[in-house]
C-alpha cells in the first residue's frame, strides 16, 4: 500500500458536537466521479456539525491547506449539500474573477453529474448563478472593498481568504445576519510576501487563542522554517500527497525559495509582516548588544522626505569584523531648518556625506557649502537603487549590524518596495502613512556611502 499524507490537521479548535451533516454531504458529493478523500470528510464533519437545535455549532469556520491538496473541493462539497438539500441562499466569493468563475464552472459540473438540472444557470462573467428548483441558489462574486454584494444568504464563502482584507470584510459584515443559521466559511492558504489580507490571519490567531465565539479552525503546517527536502514535512502538512499529488510533483517545486516553498506547500504562518520588503526577524537578527570596534571614518546619509515634512540623518561605519555599523540620529520636521544637521555633520569628521530628497536638497548643498563641509553631494537615481539593493543583500548576509533602535526598526520592518524606472530597480516607500520611511532611506544612502569608499593608500617609502 501507497503511503498517503497525514489526515488528520497539525492544528485545529474544534467546539464539542455529537451531530452533524458532513456524512449526508460525503455521501452526495460521492455521486458524482469523484470520492471524497478521508481528511475532507472528517474536516467536513467539523464544519457541519449541529446542535440540539438543529444550527450550526461553528457559525465561522476557517481552514487552510498547502496548494494542490483539494481544499477548495471540500468548498464544493458543502455547497452542493447547502443547494440540494438546505435550499440555502449561498454567496460564493473570491479575489480573483477569473477564480469565481472556475468554481462556478466545477459546481455546475458536480451537479451535472450527480443527475441534477438547475432551474437556471447564469454565465455572465463576474454575475455567474445557479438556482435549484427546490430555491437553493448560490452566487459567485469577485470580493471588492466597495459596493454591497447583496443580503439575504444563509452560506457566505470566502475563497483565497489569504486574500481577505477588512475593507472587504466591511463591504460583507452583514450579508449572512438575517439568515436564520448563518455560516461563513473561509479557505485558503498562509499569507505569502504579498498577499494583502490579514482578516484570515486575525481570525487564525484568535481562535487558536479560545478567543473566537462559535470559531472552529483546522490546518495542514510546519510551525517553523523546514528544510524543503525533508519528506516527513512534505507528508505531514500535505493530506493528497499519495492519491492527488505525487512526491515528484512535490520535488519538482523546489526552486530555490526555501522560504515560499516554506509557506505555500508545507503551510508556515508567518508571524511578522509579509508585506514589509524587510521582515523583523532579519533585521532583529542583526541587533548587538555592545558597540563594536570601528575601523573607518564616518559617513552619513541625509534624507530629505515627502511632502517637505522631515529630513532624516543616518550613520554608517566599518567594524573590525568587516560589518557596517549604522544608526540613526535623528528625524525632524524641514520646518525646523537644517541647523541641527550641520552642527552635527561639523562636529564629527565624516568622509562623505549623501543627500537625496525631492525638496530642500538644494539648501541644504548651499549651505554645506557655506560651511566648508566637504565630501557632500546629492545622489541619482542609479545611486538610490544600488544602495536599496545592496542593502537588502547586506541584510541578508548579516553584513551590516545596529544596536536595536525602535524608530528605525518601525521605519526598516514596515516599508515595501517603490519601483525607480523599468529596470527592475527599486526605493522605498512606507507601508503606513504615520511611519517615516526617510529613516531607512537615510540608513540606505549611509550604507551605500561606506560601502563604496575608497580606502586610503598608505604611502610606501623605499630607498
């Protein structure tokens, strides 16, 4: 016998039940061509489960699975169960158009096979139904942050729920509130690096904590970074591999990200912001406890921000270990002058000093030059990219080090790439608005400055 990928969820809160539709649900889906898989049907028997009173125990159910094991069947288990026999209003959503499209194609096909004619079935691109003869209907919506949906609907699915924002969540609050027994039923996979939602990872969190109320939640996962190669993961988080996937097919998506490969077969959470080009755990990586002997001169970085609002000072130098020291100094509004900035620069030697900004660059290079400050110039933008870029490669290196400074921690972790030309090259720009992304602008241009210095010849003398 072919060894099968476990059936059972790594993690799951499941309320107490004694009753439930999952079997009734199984059997009708196995009219059709395909057979329901052991892990969806015991997941389905959790999500159907129902009390002395005849209503849903969970009336929120959240579950997600590595890609390509059949999660979104058991999305049309239950919702052949909800048209056939509840004659529920069923709202079926999801990011993508082109996603809801598919999933109204698969369940008109269940139902083609199992013998069943729709009273009507609506093709229209982005407004696709299906209506029973007995007034089960169920509609297929791309999700948008404005604009209702409808109301009425017993069944509210969320597909791609990684996907999931609470704008959108907003616009769907009350879509299910004057149904009876209500349910919403979200599935999808763990946040990548740019997945935009976060109401499927607060609601993960929440009722893994007991904090959620007639919450239920199951998942297929590693709790940490694996290696990609290890087969006991592969069968541990992914329950088809044996009857729908293959190891080869497996094997074949190792590409060299460990890290998505991490998140998208073998179902790791990750617990910082995926949005940010720069994670917490990387930059925390390169916290000291002690400053560092230096071996090199000073050099800064100025950055003059948005909207004329604040210029930023930052500081970069060499370690005795071949790392780059950098900190921030200080941040304030334009409005303030650029006094303190001077002084600063004045009173330490600094070898070379980089200023970029969009306003008050030019002051400021009159005035560096009022003082005598040498070594100042304004950089371009084939500066700005290459600094961006060996940043992060510094980063993820561990060439670069700091002593943990909570301000430019917030500003480095919650800023996302901002696309320069048509290059491929890239800046930054914040990930909220109230966080000044010129202080890991500055720490870049800091960076780059000592980076790229020329160290000094020392003189040789022979006779």
């Amino acid at each position: 016998m072919s060894r099968i990928g476990n059936q059972i969820p790594t993690q799951s809160v499941v309320l107490p039940y004694e009753k439930s539709y999952g079997e009734e649900a199984v059997k009708l889906y196995n009219l059709t061509t395909n057979i329901c898989q052991d892990w969806q049907a015991l997941l389905l028997n959790d999500i159907m489960a129902t009390n002395d009173e005849g209503l849903w125990v969970h009336t929120k159910f959240g579950y997600s699975v590595p890609r390509r094991n059949g999660k979104t069947e058991i999305l049309t288990q239950r919702e052949l169960w909800g048209l056939i026999v509840g004659a529920e209003h069923i709202l079926h959503t999801a990011h993508l158009t082109d996603t809801a499209h598919i999933a109204w194609e698969r369940l008109l096909f269940r139902l083609n096979e199992i013998g069943l004619k729709p009273k009507s079935a609506l093709k229209g691109y982005g407004k696709e139904r299906i209506e029973l003869n007995n007034g089960g209907v169920i509609d297929f919506r791309t999700r948008t942050s404005s604009g209702a949906l409808g109301s009425g609907y017993d069944l509210l699915v969320i597909d791609e729920a990684q996907e999931y924002t609470t704008a959108q969540q907003t616009a769907l609050n009350y879509v299910v509130s004057s149904s009876k027994n209500p349910q919403t039923l979200m599935c999808g996979t763990p946040p990548t690096a740019v997945s935009n939602g976060t109401v499927f990872r607060d609601y993960r969190d929440k009722t893994l904590q007991g904090e959620s109320i007639n919450g239920g939640w199951a998942e297929w996962s590693v709790d940490k970074k694996t290696n990609v190669k290890d087969k006991e993961a592969w069968y541990m988080t992914s329950p088809s591999l044996g009857t729908i996937l293959t190891e080869r097919i497996v094997q074949d998506e190792i590409n060299g990200d460990d890290l998505d490969f991490n998140i998208q077969r073998l179902g790791l959470w990750i617990r910082y912001n995926q949005q940010s080009a720069i994670s917490a755990p990387d930059w925390d990586a390169l916290k000291v406890e002690s400053l560092p002997k230096f071996k090199s001169p000073l050099f800064a970085g100025v950055k003059f921000g948005r909207d004329s609002l604040n210029a930023c000072l930052s500081i970069a130098c060499k370690t005795d270990d071949d790392r780059i020291f950098v900190e921030s100094i200080d941040c304030r509004n334009q409005r303030d002058g650029n006094e303190w900035i001077l002084n600063f620069l004045m009173k330490c030697r600094f070898q070379t000093v980089l200023v970029d900004g969009a306003s008050g660059v030019e002051t400021f290079l009159r005035e560096c030059k009022e003082q005598k400050l040498k070594g100042v110039s304004k950089v371009g933008f084939k500066e700005v990219i290459q600094g961006s870029s060996d940043f992060e490669t510094a980063i993820a290196n561990k060439t670069i080090c700091h002593n943990g400074q909570p301000a430019l921690r917030q500003s480095v972790t919650n800023c996302k790439h901002r696309a320069i030309g048509s290059g491929g090259g890239y800046g930054y720009q914040t990930l909220d608005d109230e966080i000044e992304v010129a202080l890991v602008e500055s720490t870049v241009l800091a960076t780059y400055a000592c980076n790229n210095a020329k160290e000094a010849k020392k003189q040789r003398v022979s006779y």
